[in-house]
C-alpha cells in the first residue's frame, strides 16, 4: 500500500493555504485574489463554469506557473520548494496528459517514485510495491505490462492517477479526473477520492458536476471569471443563490439521475 509522508505543518490539519493568488498572462488575469485553504483528511471540490481558472488554479498550487500570492504546503510556500521536494509533497493529475512515451504502463506510474530514489537507482520492494498498489487502486493493475501509447484516453487517465498516487503525496490534485471515464470508474474514482482523504490525504479536485461535488466533497470553491464566489462547507457552496448567481440557472435539489456502485 502506498504510505503517505507524515504530515508537519505548524496546523497539522491544515495542508494547503492559497494566500491572495493572481496569476496573469499578458494582459489578461485569469486569477484574481484568490484565497481558501484545504484540509488534510478532506476532499476539496474546485467548481465553476468554463474559463473560470479551475485549471490555472491547480497549476498554480502544483507550482508550474508563476504567481503572485502564496500557496503554502504542509507550512512551506510552494516557491521555496526544489522540484524533488515538490513532487514528494504535491501528487498532480493534468486534465489532459501529454505523456506519449514508449514506455510500459508500469513504467509510466513508476515516474511517480522519482523523489523517493536516487536519481537512476533501481527500483526498491518498497517503489515497487507503491506502484502495483496504486494501479490496484485505480483497476489497472491488469495493464501494467501493455504500452501506454496503445492506451484507450479512459484507460491513460486511470494510468495517470495511478502515477500520482505513486508518489505518497499527502496532498493530490485532480483536474477532472472523472472526464472521459465511463460511469463504473467514474463512480470507482470517487470512491478512491473518498478513501484517500479518509487515510489522512488532502484531495483537491476540479469538478464540473455540482451533483457529485455535494455528495463527494467536504468543502468547495466556487470561482467565476477568476475569482472566488464562496468558499467553505459544500452545502454552502453547492446552494440555491451561489448557484443561479454563477451559472444562471435554478438549483432543484435531488433532480439529477443518480448512480451507485452495485454490490
């Protein structure tokens, strides 16, 4: 099983601090004083309509574009981190990879054991068994051997998470993990969401369905035109005024056809 890093910020609960973040390209901001925090052992929704900045919003915590502000991890501004270090505290799921290497599918989740080995060292039981775990966990534990490139884009995906969860991170960041995922492993990913937050990590993930984001999540963050609408408690941001106000339309509650796993 993948073990998660102890946690050893100065709030012990809290893993992730967003501190007044702008993010600009060119002339355009995409964010704008944008603040919320996440909790270790809570799924956190990131929601809002197209071009909100969901995406740019986990790109920056991930600390792959610049910002202003600061995103501090586990007490640590992200900025002060060297990429080893990052990818040891930050597991990061893209919404769309661009891995097309040649490579196994084990070899493709066996990137996520980078910060824990020496550079080129070997592969110890202990990455190994990290690996087989978190491919077990996203059901792809049947496609270790087959290439990623012959991969269906649902099956990538899974592989990618796999990747991510590889790493032990304490904090994981999704960006529409769910897209492109039938409704079995869609449901299957929440779940695993679900459990990851309740062995201790922070989930941080974007969202398109608000039905999902009020049954899966604990908290939200509700962005529109790059800035936060309301933050907190799912029920008060998943709700009737955030929700005509952002997305202009009338909240029905329990209207959505509904799925669970079957038993």
């Amino acid at each position: 099983m993948v073990e998660l890093d102890p946690p050893d910020a100065p709030h012990p609960d809290v893993a992730l601090a967003v501190q007044q973040v702008r993010v600009r390209f060119g002339a355009t901001t995409a964010l704008d004083d944008v603040s919320f925090t996440a909790r270790y052992g809570g799924i956190t929704a990131i929601l809002g309509p197209n071009a909100a900045g969901k995406t740019t919003l986990l790109r920056a915590i991930a600390g792959l574009i610049p910002h202003d502000g600061a995103v501090v991890v586990a007490g640590i501004d992200v900025a002060r981190l060297e990429r080893r270090e990052r990818a040891r505290r930050i597991g990061y799921v893209p919404q769309h990879s661009r891995l097309d290497a040649p490579l196994s599918v084990f070899g493709v989740v066996a990137q996520g054991r980078y910060a824990h080995r020496g550079g080129v060292d070997a592969l110890r039981a202990a990455d190994r068994a990290a690996i087989e775990d978190a491919l077990q966990r996203v059901d792809a534990l049947d496609l270790a051997a087959r290439s990623f490139a012959a991969l269906s884009h649902g099956q990538r995906r899974r592989v990618v998470i796999a990747r991510a969860l590889a790493t032990g991170a304490r904090l994981l960041l999704f960006d529409e993990p769910t897209a492109s995922l039938d409704v079995g492993h869609a449901l299957a990913f929440l779940r695993l969401a679900r459990e990851l937050a309740d062995a201790g990590a922070a989930v941080v993930v974007v969202l398109h369905g608000l039905d999902d984001a009020r049954r899966f999540a604990d908290d939200g963050v509700l962005l529109d035109a790059g800035q936060v609408v309301t933050a907190g408690p799912i029920a008060r941001v998943v709700a009737a005024e955030p929700v005509r106000e952002v997305y202009g339309v009338e909240l029905i509650p329990d209207a959505a056809l509904g799925f669970r796993e079957a038993t």
